[in-house]
C-alpha cells in the first residue's frame, strides 16, 4: 500500500459515525495521579491490569475507533496474554500512539511552555509502526493569562507540531495535532476565545508551511470555555462560541475535530459535544477524544481490584456509548440512567 493510500485508510477508520477516540495515554506521572485519586499506586503490573481491563471491555469498538496507547503500553500484553495492539485490532479500533517527550519551560518566555521530543521522532515511529500504531498524537499546552501565551509561545509551538505532523505523515502515520489551550485560570470565555483563535491560526500557518495534508491529519483541540475558576457556561454558550472560532480558522479540508476534555467533568464534557453537534452541519466531523472524561468512572469502579474489571468496562462502555450519541446530537440526560 502506498503512504498515500495507508493515510486515507487510516482516516477512514478513524472518522466514523458514532464513534471517537478515547486518550489511553497517560504519561507515567500522570497516571499516578490518576490512580492516587482512587487509592492505587501506580506500577508497570498495575498500569497493565488496569488498561487490559478497559481496552478489552466487550463492545468497545462500537463506539471507539481509535486508542491513543502511551509507549509502555504499545509493547505490553493484556492479561489475556494478547499484545495490547492486536487487542484492539481484534475490536476494530485502531491502535495510536502519543510521542512527544512532554513539555519544559520556554526560554526567555516567563510562563510560557514548549512541547519537545522531535529528536529521533523518525527512527522512534518506524518502531511503533512495527508494534502496529497507526496514528500519532503531540500536545502543545498553552497557559491563559492577561498576557499569555506569548508570540513567541504561540509561534514556537506551532512550529514543532507541524513538524511533527509532517514527519509522521511522511511514514505513512496519521498525526493528531492536539493544541491544548488551558481551562485553568479565571479568564472569561471571550478571552479564551481570543487565545484559541490565535493559536489556531499560527498552527495552520505552520502546517501549511510544512506542506502537512489537511486530508489526512485530526485535530484535537479544547472547547471553548471561561477559566475554571469562573462560573460554567452552558452547553449552547459552549457550543456557540467554540463553532464561531473554528469556522475562523479550521479548513474545511480537515476531516474530523476530535475535542479533548481537559477537565470538564464527564457529564460536562457529553453535554457539550452534543450541543456542539446539535448546532447544524459543519464541514468537519466533530467527535471525542477523551481521557478524563472517558475513564475517570471506569477508575473509580476498578479501584485496583481486578474482581471489579466488569464494573470498569460497564462504566467506560456507558461513556463511549453516550459520548457515541453525543457526537450526532442524540444524547439526553435521561440517557445516563
Ligand atoms: C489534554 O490531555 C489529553 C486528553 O485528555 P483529557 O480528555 O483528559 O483532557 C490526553 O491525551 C493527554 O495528552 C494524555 O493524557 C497525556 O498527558 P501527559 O500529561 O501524561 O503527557
């Protein structure tokens, strides 16, 4: 098969109808976290156990088609003793894999962070690809203040998630370009309205000048949103406000827009992205790809104890099926009974 055609395939079975993506990629600091927050401490044995449990939930592939694994995970077993990727395949979800490195602080930026891991990015996809990853995700964060992001914030991450994308593409990897802008902080809506503007556009500039294919990339950005320390706004605010900004500035080449949750809680995030596509046809595919939002009630119910593993993919099945539902504007709340 050719690059080309290896992309097209890819997006194809990425973009589906009633389905998103569910972020499984937690670095390992992250999903420490995650764990304390349900009484479990985080170890290589643990962290298998409880990805197994999930990514085996009978059923997950209808409503998810793709699973950002983090690298740990890509060459891991389930309990099953299935290689994770084959796992999946054997759902008809197809396998990812996040591979920036993490972020530091920008230099002579104050505030401001960039997203590094672009060294050896080429030698490092041959090898997922091998392990069966077919698509890549990078992360960009950018902090809201008065006055961040900074120019220079906005330009250099910019720059290194194009050449990122390019790069993947180049291998026959579709890339998801996550620009995350923050909810963290005590901005209005309109403020996060001006900043997502902004770094979507620079992104585009960047992506264009590394000749990435719209065609065959995602885009995961955040919703539009006040400061999460401000009163929430509703779902159609949400809704309004995020589709304005994008119809600024997302081509209608790119094929889908899979929103991450950032924090939104996992109702929230349901509520919104139904509202979203409830506002009428837009030129993309508006869809999920969760991981807060997805996983947090399957963690809760395994709570590190492998007897509760049908109560965890009974949790992140009822997520992926209503977020499924959301994703065509069908969901209600009485759903979540
Ligand atoms: C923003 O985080 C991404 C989406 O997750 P949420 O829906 O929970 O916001 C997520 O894919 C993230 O990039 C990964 O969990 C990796 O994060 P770390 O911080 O571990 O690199």
């Amino acid at each position: 098969m050719s690059i080309q055609d290896e992309l097209a395939s890819t997006i194809e079975n990425l973009v589906k109808p009633g389905q998103g993506i569910l972020a499984a990629d937690e670095s390992h600091p992250t999903i420490a976290k995650r764990f304390a927050a349900v009484g479990v401490e985080s170890s290589e044995d643990k962290r298998r156990e409880y990805r197994s449990v999930i990514l085996s939930a009978p059923g997950l592939g209808e409503f998810i088609s793709g699973v950002i694994l983090f690298e740990e995970t890509l060459g891991q077993k389930s309990l099953e003793d299935v290689r994770i990727p084959q796992l999946l395949e054997s759902q008809g979800i197809v396998p990812g894999i996040k591979v920036d490195k993490g972020k530091k602080p920008l230099i002579n930026a104050p505030g401001d962070e960039i997203t590094f891991g672009l060294d050896g990015l080429d030698d490092r996809l041959e090898i997922y690809k091998n392990a069966g990853a077919r698509f890549a995700k990078w992360r960009d964060v950018f902090h809201i203040s008065d006055t961040l992001p900074s120019r220079q914030a906005v330009e250099a991450n910019a720059e290194v998630l194009a050449r990122y994308a390019a790069i993947c593409q180049s291998m026959g990897i579709v890339p998801i370009v996550e620009p995350e802008v923050l909810i963290d902080g005590e901005h209005s809506m309109d403020r996060c309205a001006e900043v997502s503007e902004a770094v979507l556009r620079e992104v585009f500039h960047a992506l264009a000048r590394h000749g990435v294919q719209l065609e065959h990339m995602i885009l995961k950005p955040s919703m539009v949103t006040p400061g999460k320390e401000c009163p929430k706004a509703t779902p159609e605010q949400v809704a309004e406000a995020t589709i304005r900004v994008f119809r600024q500035v997302v081509p209608a080449a790119v094929p889908g827009i899979n929103f991450l949750s950032g924090g939104q809680t996992p109702e929230e995030a349901t509520l919104n992205l139904n509202a979203i596509n409830n506002l009428g046809s837009q030129p993309w595919a508006l869809s999920f790809s969760y991981g807060r939002a997805l996983q947090e009630p399957a963690q809760k119910a395994w709570a590190g104890n492998l007897e509760n593993g049908p109560a965890a993919q009974e949790a992140i099945l009822k997520r992926a099926r209503l977020n499924g539902a959301a994703r065509s504007g069908s969901y209600s709340t009485d759903m979540e009974a």
